[in-house]
C-alpha cells in the first residue's frame, strides 16, 4: 500500500508534549506551569472549541519554539516528528517546515547549528525509516526585517543539497495591513534559481484583504504551493489562476475550524468541493498534529464523513501530495 503523504506541517506543532516536556527540562527552561497536563495544555489547542484567532496560536507558537531553541532540541524535534508520522499516519513522504530564526534565542544561538541540527535529525531519521521522505521548509516571516528575511534564504539555498527542500513564509501581517509581497521577490527568485521550491501561507484569513494577497502572491512570487488559499474557493478568478498555474493549496481542514478560519464544518465541505469542481489542485495537512491535536486519518475520515472528498478524490490529493513534494528522490539516506 502506498503511504500517505503530508506537505504542511510546522515543527512547532509536530513533537508530542511529552518529549517537549523532557526537552524544556533538559534544558531548565523556566515554564509556567509546573504540572505536565497543564504543559501538554499550554503548547496544544486543547479547548475543542478552538483558538479565538491566529494571534492566539502564536501564543502556543511561543512556548514550542522557545523550547526547540537549541540545536539538540531541533534535532530531537525533527526526529521524532519524523518516526512519529511514519510509525502512527504510513506518512511516507514528509515536509517539515520551521523558521530557524525563531529558534536562535535572537541571535543568542548560531543559526548554522540550528539548520544543521535540523538536518542531522533529518538524516537519523532516514537511517532509521528508509521508507520515509522526509524533508524541511525554511520559513521566512512577515514580521522580520527585509535582512532576516535574506539571511534565512541564503541558508536554506546553501543547504539545498542537503535536506531544505524549499521556502515558506508566515507570521501576522505587521499592524494587520496588507503585507507586500514584493519585498520577498528577490528573495524567492534566488531560491527558486538554486532548485528550492516555494510555497507561500496566504488566504488562510482576512476576507477580501487575504484574497487580494493571493492574487499577487501568484504574481509576483508564482509559487509552486500556497499554505491554505482556502479563500480561493467561490472567486471564479482566483480558482482560475491557481487551476493555470497548477499551484497546489495545503488544506488543513481541522486547523482551519479551531482558528475559526473556516466557521464551521459545512464550509469546510463547500470550500472542497468549490476546489474539486473548479479543477484546483490540493493536498490534505495537519498544519502539526500534535498542536492540532489531529493527525492525518483523521483529517482524511473527516473530509469523507463531511462528503467533501470521496474515497477516490481523497487519493488523488493524497497521490497529489507525493508529486507536490519539494523532496525528490525515492530515499533520502541512499542518496548522499
Ligand atoms: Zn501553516
């Protein structure tokens, strides 16, 4: 049988608590809580209900990142987010993204020995589940300087060969404004040049401002994936640019209901099948199971008990997720 293959999923909200838990103590990381189900609390979104807004996940963001801000806590991270996924979901082809900025203590930590660390938990987890491959997204951010913004990108080209399969940006729009995408063109041209795919989080939210970002995110950055884009569904241009251009949308239906980006399960089966009927590719993610508390065949039994995907159309954006990946080759550790 073949595995199952996830596109979207941040280091952040990929490690299980409890492994977090031991590395913030390995660590003596000062943490608020002292008892581990508050812990495992603190760095999920455990209210069913889900998070009033994205701020509020970047509050749990915070705790997770803080406590992979070394590179032994990275390594741990993308190692046991890697086996995780294979041994509980067959998840056989696997992209990790993270912004290794927001683990180097602002500058405290040498970001050579974050990404290093992170591909050394990479190239364990290759000897260990040959089956798996796995590979990592470098994340720019809307928030930092156009120079961070840089520097994360020349690393991510210089470790192309290595394991970074491409580039992503995410983060709140500085003072909620429309963010402009220009800024990172240069940036995205040069990682494109070096063979790095490119996927950009954009129309998760933020209604007619979130719709015009993907406008001009498809043209000016021509992206080969968009994290989310789920505002694309009903806009009969959007839907038509993207089925041109055979840009790939990483649809992360749970995610997208505890961040109320989507209000409610009937949206979530409107916006798939405004997709499937409008030719739209797509790929089904988590966004970070652990954080989500939700892992793939969940995500799959849901879309299939909503009648947004059936059985079929679920393995083609589950065959679509293998193709998509930014990792080529058939395993990772037979060719370095
Ligand atoms: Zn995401």
């Amino acid at each position: 049988m073949e595995g199952l293959a996830e596109l979207h999923t941040h280091l952040g909200g990929s490690v299980s608590s409890d492994i977090l838990w031991t590395l913030a103590h390995e660590q003596g990381i000062a943490l608020p809580v002292k008892d581990y189900w508050d812990f495992d609390r603190l760095v999920t979104v455990s209210d069913p209900r889900g998070v009033p807004d994205l701020d509020s996940l970047d509050q749990i963001y915070h705790w997770t990142e803080l406590i992979q801000s070394s590179p032994i806590a990275v390594e741990t991270s993308v190692h046991a987010a890697i086996g995780g996924a294979y041994r509980s979901q067959g998840i056989t082809t696997l992209e990790q993204r993270f912004n290794p900025m927001k683990r180097n203590r602002g500058g405290e930590r040498d970001l050579d020995h974050i990404i290093l660390a992170a591909i050394r938990g990479l190239d364990r987890a290759s000897l260990e589940y040959p089956q798996v491959r796995a590979g990592l997204i470098l994340m720019m951010d809307r928030t930092f300087t156009q120079r961070q913004n840089e520097i994360i990108v020349e690393k991510a080209v210089g470790c192309a060969a290595r394991g970074i399969g491409g580039i992503d940006i995410a983060g709140p729009r500085p003072g909620h404004a429309r963010y402009d995408y220009r800024s990172v063109q240069p940036m995205v041209e040069d990682a494109r040049a070096a063979g790095l795919g490119v996927t950009i989080h954009v129309g998760e939210e933020g209604g007619d401002i979130g719709r015009a970002e993907i406008g001009e995110v498809l043209e000016v950055l021509r992206p080969d994936r968009l994290g989310h884009g789920i505002l694309a569904a009903g806009d009969a241009e959007l839907m038509r640019e993207l089925r041109e251009a055979e840009v790939v949308l990483e649809i992360c239906p749970t995610s997208n209901l505890l961040t109320k980006a989507l209000p409610d399960e009937e949206a979530v089966r409107w916006v798939f099948r405004m997709f499937v009927e409008n030719g739209v590719r797509f790929t089904i993610a988590t966004d970070g199971p652990e954080m989500m508390r939700t892992h793939l065949r969940d995500e799959l039994e849901l879309l299939l008990r909503l009648g947004a995907l059936s059985r079929e159309e679920l393995d083609e954006a589950n065959a679509r997720g293998h193709e998509a990946s930014f990792v080529r080759g058939q395993f990772r550790a037979a060719r370095v």
